[in-house]
C-alpha cells in the first residue's frame, strides 16, 4: 500500500512511496504529478512537469513526428477524450 506524509497542506511538495519502490512528487497546489526512483529524482521530474504544464517546453513539429517514427497527417479512428474536444 502506497503511504505519503503530511495531508493537511495545499502548497508544496508531498512524497508518496508506492509500493514498487518508486516515489511520486506531487505539487499540492497543481495537482501537476512525477516520479522517480528517489526523491531527488522525483523532485526533478516534478520540476519539468511543472514547467511544461505552465506552458513551458517547445511544440512538438511534424519534424519531430516524423523523427519518432509517427505520420504527422494520420490522426487515427479513436475519439479524442473529453478534455481535448
């Protein structure tokens, strides 16, 4: 069972250990979530988690698609979830 520290703040960081050895970092005023294999490793993650929910990082291109190996023009038959209609 996952245990984490400290339920009665809504700013900051807490830490919850799951139970396979992993630790998630989870901002208490986003919601915004990482892990890692350590704390420190799960802060950094965090970090750019953060970062990119705030609007942060680069778009990804049709270059960059096609590098990972992906058509930029095929959307696939799957509806789009809710939040992304």
């Amino acid at each position: 069972m996952a245990s984490a520290t400290r339920r009665d703040r809504n700013e900051g960081v807490e830490f919850v250990h799951e139970d396979d050895g992993s630790i998630t970092a989870v901002d208490l005023e986003t919601g915004v979530a990482s892990f890692g294999d350590s704390k420190a490793e799960a802060l950094s993650m965090l970090a750019e988690a953060l970062e990119l929910h705030e609007g942060g990082g680069e778009p990804v291109t049709d270059a960059d698609l096609e590098e990972w190996g992906l058509d930029p023009d095929v959307t696939g038959d799957k509806e789009l979830p809710e939040f992304m209609q």
